[in-house]
C-alpha cells in the first residue's frame, strides 16, 4: 500500500515568505550577493613611488692649499737650510728657456723653495697648484709637458749652453720631467753630467713640480732625488682626488 506524506497547506505557504525575508536581510546588512552588472569594486589606494634619490654622488675635493699640503723642511737635504713659502698663483719655476708662465684658472697656488744655493748646494723647489677640477688639471699636465718638449726640443738655450732632454718619471698621473745638463751632452753621457732635473705629476685636481735648482750635482744623482721627493709630495696631495686617501 503506497503512503505519501503531505504538507499542510498552511506550513507550505509559510515557507515561501521566510526564504524571502531571508535573502532580503542579507542585502540589508550588505552581506548578500548581488546580480547588479554595474557595480564594481575600486582597487585599494596606493601612493605615487617617490623618486629615488642618486646612487652616486661625486665627492668633493678640497681647493684650498695649506702648508701640510707641501713637503715638509725634514724632506730636503739638508733639512736645515731656509726655507721660504708663498702663497699666489705665480709662473712655475722651469728654466728661462722652457718658461710656461702661470697655471690659468688655478683656485690656490704655494711655492717652497728651500736652500740658499752657498757652497754649490743645490736648492729644493715646489709648487702646487689646485685648478678647479680633475679636467682642468689633466690639461694643465699636458701643458707643461707640451713645454718639456719644445724646451728640449731647441736641443740648446740661446745661451750658457745648456741641454734640456724630456724624460717621463713613473709617479702619479702624468708624470713629466726636465733634466738639464750645463753643458751640452749626448743622452749616453746625461746621468754624469753636470745639472739640475725636475718634474710634474699630476693627482686628482692638482699639480705638483718638485725640483733641485743649481748647483753641483750630476744629472743622475739629482734625478734619483728629485723623484723619491715627487713620490712624496704625490702621497700628500689625497685631499684633491676624488678616489680619496
């Protein structure tokens, strides 16, 4: 025998409302989905990227010149003589043949001579100038190069004499030298010969000369001077490169 069961008419009839009310309380507390097309969703605020700061920066170098800056007394032979110094931007200090004049645009220049020149002494010389950047100081370089090599170029000055022969010395940047033999001298015979020598080298902005003037000594021995002294001068000179000390 087949039994089906059968909702009152009243509880069927009650059910249909309750399912409503209850997907309208759900859009009343905005819980509830919803089939509108329309509405979307905005993406989450978000600030503009601030723009990043440089990965590099040039370091500044010094352009001022102070005393430490030079050699000290101590570096000369003897370390007893006198010494004078001056401040200003003056000609570098190459013989009257080979003059350049003055470095142009330089922000600070000193001079240290040390030594009188009594008893055939030779005198110790040198300059410092700061130009105004690493460029500037690269062509002033080349500059007083240019000048070795017209200097040596003449082979003998007007007068006295004397030979000039441009040489390269291994210090820093642009390392130049000038020897100058009294008499004049074949390259072979240069090292004993009678003379003076200088040279330039070149580090970050500056430009140093460090020289032995007149004199009695050979060629040879003040070229080995000359250059321990340009290695020297070339460490105290660190303010003035970009590289730092």
């Amino acid at each position: 025998m087949r039994t089906s069961t059968r909702l009152p008419a009243l509880a069927a009839c009650a059910l249909v409302p309750a399912l409503l009310l209850t997907g309208c309380a759900g859009d009343a507390d905005g819980t509830g989905a919803t089939d509108d097309p329309t509405t979307t969703t905005a993406p989450p605020a978000t600030s503009a990227p601030s723009p990043s700061a440089p990965g590099t920066t040039t370091p500044s170098v010094a352009t001022d010149l102070t005393t430490t800056d030079l050699l000290p007394e101590t570096a000369w032979d003897p370390p007893g003589g006198p010494r004078e110094e001056s401040a200003g931007v003056v000609a570098w200090r190459l013989p009257e043949a080979c003059a350049a004049g003055a470095p142009e645009g330089a922000a600070a220049m000193r001079t240290a001579v040390h030594g009188d020149g009594e008893y055939e002494a030779q005198i110790g010389v040198q300059q410092v100038a700061v130009l105004p950047d690493a460029d500037a100081a690269v062509a002033e370089a080349d500059r007083l190069a240019a000048a070795f090599d017209a200097c040596a170029a003449g082979a003998t000055a007007a007068e006295g004499g004397s030979a000039y022969v441009r040489e390269t010395v291994e210090v820093g940047a642009q390392g130049a030298s000038l020897a100058t033999a009294y008499t004049a001298v074949d390259e072979a015979s240069l090292d004993g010969a009678l003379g003076s020598y200088l040279a330039v080298t070149r580090r970050g902005a500056a430009v140093t000369l460090v020289a032995l003037e007149g004199g009695e000594s050979t060629v040879g021995a003040a070229r080995e001077s000359v250059t321990a002294r340009a290695q020297e001068a070339w460490a105290l000179l660190c303010r003035y490169d970009a590289a730092g000390c």
